[in-house]
C-alpha cells in the first residue's frame, strides 16, 4: 500500500513537471516570438495599424468587428504607451494565455494528462492559429483566445459544475461574442451537443445557468446597443465577404460547400497528418476508440459545421475562409488527443515525435516571420514592415509640429502607422464604413492629407475624398499644396522605392 502511494506520489509530481516544463517551453516561444516582431522594422501590417489607429478611442463599436481586441489595446496603450512593443507584447500575452487555457481545457478531460500535452501542441499544427495569428491578425486572435477559455469553462461545467464553473462559462461566453460575431457559433454547437446527449442533458436544467447567461448579457449589451444602432453598417463589410453576387442558388450552394471543403482542410489539413503520422503504428486503434468526452466533441464539430452548411444553403453564404472557422475547427487537435487519449496507448514514442514536430514549428515560425520581411532585398516581395513609414513621419514630422494638426489619410493602414510615429498628432481615416460616423477629433489649426500615389503623385491631384473633406469644412483644394515623397524600402533592393504624397491646408487660410 505504501509502495502504491508513493508510485502515485511520483506520477503526479513527474506529470507537474512535465506540464510545466510544457508552459515554460510555450512562454518562451511567444518570447522569441515577440523579440522578433522587434527586431522587424517598426512599419505596422493591416491589423496592427488598425489597432494603433483604434486606440485614440474608447467606443462601444469601432466597425464591422466587434472591440474586444480593441478595447485591450486601448488599455494596454493607456498603461504602457503606443509602441510596436506594446501592439506585439498584447498579442502575444492573449496568444499565450488561449494556449494555457486550451491546456486546462484538455486536462479537465483527459485521463491520461501527457495527452493534454499532445492536444496542445496541437494548435502549433493549425496555420491559422500559428502563423497567421502572428503574422497580422487581431480579433482572430481574441477569437482564438475565447475559444480556448470557453472550452476550459464549458469541459469544466459539464464533468464538475460549481457556481464557480458556470459564471466562468458565463463570462467566456460574454468575452466570445465581442471578440469576433461567428464566436456564437462555438457555443449553440456546445448547447446543441449537450441537448443531444442523455448523459450531459440534465445540466441545461441547472438553475445555476441563467447565472452565465446574466454574466454573458452584460458583457455583451454596450456593444449590442450599440450594434442596435448600426447593424447595416457593421454587417455590410462582413456579408459581402461571405455572399456572392447573386447567380443561380445551385451554383451558390456548390460554391459555398466546397468553399466550406477547402477552408476545413486548409485549417485542419496539417493536423490530421502530423497527427496521423505521429501515431502511424496505433491509427486503427485510435480511429476505433470511443469515449464520452470524444462523444461530445465529436457532436460539437459536427453541429458546429452543420450550422454553417444551413448559413449556406439557406442563408447565401457563399465564401468561407479558413480563418472564419478559428472559433470551431479550433477544438480538432482536442478530439484528436481524446481520441488518443480513449485508446490507451503507451506514448513514449509519440511524445518523443510530437515534441520533435513542436520544437521544429517553435523555430520555424519566427524564422519565416523574419525572413519574410528581411530577405525583401533578394526576393523583391515587400511585406507590409518594409513600407517606408516610418520615414515617411519623418518626413512630415515639420508640418505637425509646428501648429496643432490633424493628419487625414484613406485609410487606417497608413493611419494607424502615420498615428504610431507622429504621436500625439491625432489621425483620422476616411474610410469609416457607410453609416458610421467618424470618430471624434481635437481642435485643430491644420489639416495634412497623407495618401499612396503613383510615381507621378503631383500630377493625379489630391484624391476626391480629401476634396469633399474640405468642402464639408467651407475650404478649397489647391493642388499646388500638394508635395511627392518618394522613399526607399526597409530591406529592399537598391532602385526600389515606395511613392507618397502629402498637402498642407491651414485652416482659415
């Protein structure tokens, strides 16, 4: 008996130090993850200008997403300042912490707690989760982080429900849907697999889950009255990414289901064959083992993509993308390792192969997130970090210096990078979506338009946005206001220059 004890003594103390051995080798690779976004020139991608840009703000709705992400740069940047390090340490914190939940996710399930490793070495296996959610994503990567937390809540509620447990699901529930608005999708899947199972159905009936719903309504309802307001606008981006032009409903329904094919398998592809070739030796076992937790995820998936395909063929969704399926082929890698984990295997030989896999994918992610941008010289392919930005601020810095002003772009690309490098210059994009007002800016003396142009800027005039920009201000534009900058590329080839172009309006003049 003794001897028993202290075998089981030894087993939970060698799986602690597996288990942090696994967070610590996950910290360190969002660390290096993020002291190479550093060492990249500080020119922003789309998502991170946008966020640079958002963050003079604190609203209720910023566009056709909802603001969690937003919200969090904007404390993050109160707190710490607008930088690049600020931008980068944000998304990386969040990106970290859905792996830590994912984790806690997998071991409330498992009864194997090496599998909980597996599934989450796993999410290094998904491009979307891995790559793209490093290279310039934002409210994917909340997305990818409520998913997480709602898996740990949700796992958690259905093996041992506590209050504690359902306010958790409550609030994960909440944070989900003003993290990115297909979120919702992840939890009528979970409520349509519990409903399913005579075993799990019993807690739909527990008062204790009007308490998250409470908890979820609150977190939700600023951005749902705000939404009230400005559904056309918000959703009018979305849709048009989602639905086609209008051809016969057949061919929209072909399109969307194998848009729908091709979006699961470039998510979920590379999984299921690192996976497979992990296990190559124990695939039957696992294909045929069962357990009730493989039962319920299984459903979650299957509910999950079946209320897509009703969206297709009932709804004109046309275009699915990869990325729009984060918060549901998210749990792949969990169903895969609780399949595994139902088999019973002895893994000392897959742990080995998984960690080799995972140590590979550790390195070659910010190995391609820096060679990307820093080889531009040989490959001539310019990424975002190597527009001229930042000096294009300095180029412009005189101007916004020397009289309050205000800098007016087309867009919030070169805003948010314009707003990292001039600050506190306040900044404005035009681009706001049809219906929605732009947000509020200070007094000013000056206007400076900053827009993208040909080789011959000087000669295409300032653009007609701009103009009306002016005349809704009782002012006239004067081409001869306007100035060419031509620029050379961070990294770039000798001979290759980026082109832009600037005019000065003083107000009153």
């Amino acid at each position: 008996m003794l001897q028993q004890n202290q075998s089981a003594t030894y087993g939970i103390r060698l799986s602690s130090e597996r288990h942090a051995i696994l967070l610590a080798a996950i910290a360190i690779y969002f660390i290096v993850n993020f002291l190479a976004r550093m060492a990249l020139p500080g020119n922003l991608e789309l998502d991170e200008a946008e966020q640079s840009y958002f963050s003079q703000w604190l609203m209720a709705g910023y566009s056709s997403q909802p603001p969690l992400y937003n919200w969090l740069q904007y404390a993050t940047v109160q707190l710490f300042g607008l930088s690049l390090a600020s931008l980068s340490a944000l998304k990386n914190l969040i990106l970290f912490s859905a792996y830590v939940f994912y984790f806690l996710a997998a071991r409330e399930v498992m009864r194997d707690r090496q599998v909980a490793a597996i599934a989450t070495l796993g999410l290094l296996t998904i491009p979307q989760v891995a790559f793209e959610a490093q290279r310039d994503l934002s409210h994917t990567v909340a997305t990818i982080f409520t998913a997480s937390l709602f898996l740990y809540a949700f796992l958690r509620t259905v093996r041992r429900p506590s209050i504690s447990s359902f306010l958790l699901l409550g609030l994960a529930t909440g944070v989900g849907v003003i993290a990115k608005y297909n979120f919702v999708l992840l939890p009528a899947a979970a409520f349509l697999a519990i409903l399913s199972d005579a075993k799990w159905r019993p807690r739909l009936f527990d008062w204790r889950l009007l308490l998250a719903g409470v908890i979820a309504l609150v977190i939700v309802a600023p951005h749902a009255l705000w939404l009230v307001d400005h559904i056309s606008a918000a959703s009018a981006h979305t849709m048009r990414k989602l639905t086609g032009s209008g051809g016969a409903p057949a061919l929209a329904m072909l399109n969307g289901l194998g848009s729908l094919a091709l979006a699961s398998l470039g998510f979920g592809g590379l999984t299921l064959a690192l996976f497979a070739l992990t296990h190559r030796e124990k695939l039957p076992a696992i294909f045929r083992a069962r357990s009730d937790w493989t039962r319920l995820t299984g459903r979650i998936l299957i509910f999950a993509l079946g209320l897509i395909v009703l969206m297709i063929l009932f709804g004109g969704v046309e275009k699915v993308r990869d990325r729009w399926l984060t918060p549901i082929l998210i749990l792949l890698p969990l169903y895969l390792a609780l399949k595994i984990d139902a088999a019973a295997p002895n893994l000392q030989p897959e742990m080995r192969r998984i960690w080799a896999i995972a140590i590979a994918l550790m390195v070659l992610i910010p190995t391609l997130l820096l060679g990307r941008v820093a080889t531009a010289s040989l490959t001539g392919l310019y990424q975002y970090p190597n527009y001229p930005f930042a000096s294009m601020a300095e180029e412009v810095r005189p101007q916004v210096t020397s009289a309050p002003t205000l800098v007016v772009t087309l867009d919030t690309h070169m805003a948010g990078n314009l707003r990292l490098h001039l600050q506190p210059v306040p900044v404005l994009a035009l681009s706001t979506p049809a219906g929605l007002k732009p947000p509020p800016t200070p007094e000013h003396q000056r206007i400076l338009f900053a827009w993208r142009s040909a080789a011959d800027g000087t000669s295409a005039g300032l653009p007609q946005k701009f103009e009306q920009y002016l005349q809704e201000r009782g002012m006239k534009a004067d081409a001869s206001q306007i100035r060419a900058v031509t620029l050379p590329y961070a990294y770039g080839r000798a001979g290759d220059e980026y082109h832009f172009a600037y005019a000065v309006f003083d107000i009153g003049h």
